[in-house]
C-alpha cells in the first residue's frame, strides 16, 4: 500500500512539473519611453525547449529525489533557470535632443555725421552717392538788408561737421588773393581758410571726400593774375589733398581729398570741366567730356511754390547712371520791392518741404544743394545712402 501512495505522489508531483513547463510568465520592463514593453522570460522542466537567453542547470539527484524504506528512488529532474534573476536588459536608442541655431543677422552699420562715408564700400562711385551740399558754401553775410547775401549760418568747419561733402565756393581776385565773395558782397573768408577747414577736416577723418565746385564771384579788384592760375597755385600748395582727375572715381580712391569740380576756364584736363554749358536759371544736361552733369538750379523764382515744384520735378529723374553726376539745387531767391532778392523767402517754405520729403526719399536722390543747411537735412540726405 505504501508503494503505491508513493509512486501516486511521484506521479502527480511530475504531472504538476510538465504543466508548469509548458507555461510562460511575463516579464515587463520599462523603455525610454513612457509606454511599457513586456518580454516574455520562459522557463523549461523536464528536457523541454527554453528561451536562447537560458541556461540549464541539472540537480544533483539527492536533491531532487525520495526514497522510501523499501530503497525505491525517483528519476532525476532537470529544471532550467534565467541566465540571470535580475530584470532583462532593453536597449533603446536615445533621441538626440534637437538644438536651435539662432538666426544671424548682420551687424547694424554705425556712421557719424563727421564719417558716414567711411561706412560705404570703396567701390561705390561717387556718382552713386547721396550727398549734402551747400551753395555759397562760404556766404555768411548780409550787406545791409536781411536775406540778400547770406545763404548759410555754419562756417565750413560746422558744415563738415554735419556731413556736409559738397561745397559750391565762389572766390573773387583781390591784390593778388582769392577771397569768398556772394556777387559784390565780402564774406570776409579768404580762400586759404576754407582750404585750411578742409583739410583739417580730412586729416582726422581720412574715410571722407569732399567736393568743391569753385567759380570766380565779381570783377576782379587790384593786381591779380589769372583766375586759373592762383587757384591752380592753392591746389598744388597741397597737392596730396586734391583730385584732379576728370573721370568719375570710386570713393576708395578719393578718400582723404577733395574732388574738384570748376566753373571756370583752364587748359587741359584739369577736374570735373563744368566752365561751358552751365545754363542760367535753368534745368539743364552738362557734358563735362568725361561724365555728364544732370542740374536744376532753378534760382530766381517767382514763387516759393514755383521752386519747391521745380525741386520735386528733378527727383524722380534721379536714377543711378553711370556717370552722371545729379545736383538738385534747392536755394534760391524772390524778387522782392525795387527788385531786391530775397533769400529768406525761399528757405523759408522750401526746406521744411525738404524735411519730410527726404523722410521718405527714394533709394537715390544725388548731390543735394541747400541754404541754410542744418544737422536735420544734411543726416536725411546721408542717410538715403543705408536705407
């Protein structure tokens, strides 16, 4: 009886180990992610196929088998474990976190009134740039009556502090000198001190060109020689300072000098040759030889409203060509009682029309020519150069 109790035991406890064999339990692991996977881990009894990732191991029989008195003695049993107990290994591949590159952007350009050119290529011709002017550059003085004479209240040094580049210099021959004169009026400025202003000027501030238009103002007073000549005489005085070339240059080869312009008569080809064809009171087309001057000045008018119009009509012919030079010169005068000009009556109402039309000025608008120039309409033209 006691045979067979333990051969129903021995039965039933291998019964009991083929069916857990042939189970499968869920080992469940987390990923990177927040989603969870389960591997299945399986475990193998009795000579039964595993899983790859375990390995068997084989009892020693007396630890797994009974014997009852009578010597009788269960078969071995083989069981397999996991390779390890610890939780199975998931490889995932982590994600790089992604990085924004910040966009560049080009660095603002910074100018000063004294050296706004020094912030242009040196390629630009100087055709191509927009340039505050004055006429009668050195003209700071009335004779008797207001508004006949004076066309500025800035010396030339005030005005090339601005970031004014053109000057329109009228000189007269007096005993063998060269003095700013605004028709018979004496401005009391010799030319020997607009020259020292501007090369002062250009000795600090070497990323600047200037240009000078120079004309010969009234009859002559005293022993003189020629008007070419004694203005000839000045420039070679300081000839490193000057450009005398007729052809229309890039401003890398004029910084540091003065540009000349001339509206007299000389031999040879001696600067920018505006002496024949410079109409009066007149929009006109000047060829130079070697560039072409495109003017309005437009100076004795009968209205302040007949001026600004003949103004607004030059800037939109102003498109950039190769050389040609475009002037806009907004001064100029009203006949007033027994036909005494009046300069302040054009300056008046012109320059605060200036004002807000170079607020939003096209992309161009050349040399442009005021009186009574202020920091306000020399930095809107400069400025049309950056837009």
């Amino acid at each position: 009886m006691k045979k067979i109790i333990v051969l129903i035991l021995l039965l039933l406890i291998s019964v009991l180990l083929i069916v857990s064999c042939g189970e499968s339990t869920a080992v469940t692991t987390k990923g990177a992610s927040s989603e969870s996977s389960a591997l299945p881990v399986h475990t193998t009894c009795g000579g039964l196929a595993t899983s790859p990732d375990a390995t068997t191991t084989t009892a020693k029989p007396s630890d797994l088998t009974t014997t009852d008195k009578n010597g009788t003695t269960a078969l071995p049993i083989t069981t397999k474990t996991p390779a390890s107990e610890t939780e199975p290994k998931v490889t995932t591949t982590k994600k790089a976190p992604q990085t924004t590159v910040p966009e560049t952007t080009a660095a603002p350009i910074t100018y000063t009134a004294k050296s706004w050119m020094g912030a242009l290529p040196d390629a630009t011709f100087l055709n191509d740039i927009a340039m505050p002017g004055t006429h009668d550059s050195g003209a700071t003085k009335d004779y008797i009556l207001a508004g006949t004479a004076k066309c500025q209240s800035l010396s030339i040094a005030e005005q090339l502090a601005l970031g004014v580049r053109f000057f329109d210099i009228r000189l007269r021959r007096v005993d063998g000198e060269l003095h700013v004169y605004h028709g018979y009026v004496d401005q009391e400025l010799s030319f020997d001190e607009v020259l020292s202003a501007c090369y002062a000027f250009l000795a600090e501030n070497p990323s600047e060109a200037l240009m000078m238009c120079i004309k010969e103002e009234y009859d002559a007073s005293g022993t003189n020689g020629a008007f070419d000549a004694m203005v000839s005489a000045k420039i070679k005085e300081n000839a490193a300072y000057w450009h005398t070339t007729p052809a229309v240059p890039t401003l890398g080869a004029v910084r540091g000098k003065i540009v000349l312009m001339r509206r007299y008569s000389t031999s040879g080809s001696f600067g920018i040759n505006a002496s024949s064809g410079w109409r009066d009171n007149a929009t006109f087309t000047l060829n130079t030889g070697s560039s072409t001057l495109s003017v309005q000045d437009y100076y004795n008018n009968e209205s302040a409203d007949a001026k600004w119009a003949a103004v607004t009509a030059m800037f939109p012919k102003m498109q950039y060509k190769k050389n040609v030079y475009y002037l806009n010169y907004t001064s100029g005068y009203k006949a007033g009682m027994l036909d005494i000009p009046n300069i302040n009556t054009i300056k008046d109402s012109v320059n605060p029309k200036l004002i807000e039309y170079l607020k939003t000025a096209p992309d161009f608008v050349g040399v442009v020519v005021v009186d009574f120039v202020t920091d306000e309409i020399a930095s809107l033209i400069y400025e049309v150069n950056f837009r």
